[in-house]
C-alpha cells in the first residue's frame, strides 16, 4: 500500500482558542524548570500507603531515627 502524502497545516480550523476564557500562558513553566522528583513505589509498598501523606509521614521518621544519636 501506498501512502497517500497530505498537506499538513499548524492546527486544524475547529481548535478556536481564542474563545478560551482563563488561560494563562506559562503558568506552570517555572515549576518546570524546576524539575520534578517523582518517585515510582513498587506495588507492594504502594499498598501499604493509604496516601502520599502516609508515605511523607513515614518517611520523615525514618529520616528523623536516622539523625537522632544511637543508643546501645
């Protein structure tokens, strides 16, 4: 079969944006250059989590028996 090779234009006529009400360009751009640290869980651990906050939680005491003097 052949392809049958089309004229390709920048954006089809039925995207109107300029009937967007709100739009705020870059909005989230600076969050971007940012970067992000997502961290993927393993599904056994991600069941154990009922939520991002119990896995925050979680994490911040471990951090925090990690920084606190050892007693033997």
């Amino acid at each position: 079969m052949k392809k049958v090779e089309t004229e390709q234009e920048d954006m089809r006529p039925e995207y109107d944006f300029s009937q967007m009400k709100g739009g705020v360009r870059g909005k989230y751009s600076e969050r971007y250059r940012e970067g992000t640290n997502l961290v993927l869980l393993d599904p056994d651990v991600a069941a154990a989590f009922p939520d991002a906050k119990a896995v925050n939680d979680a994490l911040r005491q471990l951090l925090e028996e990690k920084q606190s003097p050892q007693q033997r």
